[in-house]
C-alpha cells in the first residue's frame, strides 16, 4: 500500500472514529469532525459519502454548517438522511435546516480525543458563531 493510500485510509478510519462518538438526537458539522481529525470537509463528506456497507458509522448526524443536508452527486439531498434524524428526534425548520444551537454536538469526550491522539475541537463550529454573532 502506498504512503498516500495507507494516510488516506488512516485519516477516513479516523473520521469515522469521530462520528462514531455522535450521539442519537444531535447533529455535527463537517467542520467540527474535520476540526477534530485535522483535515477539510469536503474530506469528510467524501469518507462519509465511501463509507464501506455494513459499517455501524451514524453518517446521517452530519451535516452541513448551515444545518442542512447537503446534495450528494446526484444534486440532492439524501431522503434517507433525514428520515433517520427524524427518528431520532432531530426537528426540521419548514426551510429544512435543523437548529444547531438547539440540536448541535458539543464533541466527544476530551479524554477520549486524547487517547486517539487527535484534536480538541473549537467550542462551536467557526462558521455558525460567525453567523450567529
């Protein structure tokens, strides 16, 4: 395997260790996992997007900084996505965005972060504090 391959591996087995600590009923941001594992969102999206079947990873509590659902390749959203927000308690504004002030993670256990060797995420993901200010 090459260096490049074997980092790319590295990096999405690590986003999908983060997302993994998502709890049912709140929602991050490609911004706050990217935060942690140190890398962009779009990589998220794209480990997210690849995500071997069979994985338990709960994909459908990221999204985006606007508290949507992003399009996929397709252009559209993933209804599947929503639907099992939905059930885990996730409330839909009549526009499609979820609250992330109300629904937003906070990030895993700081111990943990530590353990795994990544880093402390921000307080609140950069993009909605600035919107929100």
């Amino acid at each position: 395997m090459s260096s490049a391959t074997e980092s790319f591996s590295v990096r999405h087995q690590a986003i999908y260790e983060v997302v993994k600590t998502i709890p049912a009923g709140v929602v991050a941001t490609y911004g706050q996992v990217a935060a942690i594992v140190g890398c962009g969102p779009r990589l998220v999206g794209y480990a997210l997007a690849s995500l071997p079947t069979g994985m338990d990873v709960p994909w459908q509590r990221v999204i985006n900084s606007q508290g949507k659902i992003s399009a996929r390749s397709y252009g559209a959203a993933d209804p599947r996505q929503r639907q099992a927000l939905i059930r885990e308690g996730i409330v839909f504004s009549r526009n499609g965005t979820v609250d992330l002030t109300r629904f937003g993670w906070d990030g895993p256990d700081w111990d943990w972060l530590y353990e795994k060797g990544l880093q402390p995420p921000p307080l609140r993901d950069p993009e909605v504090s600035s919107r929100s200010s």
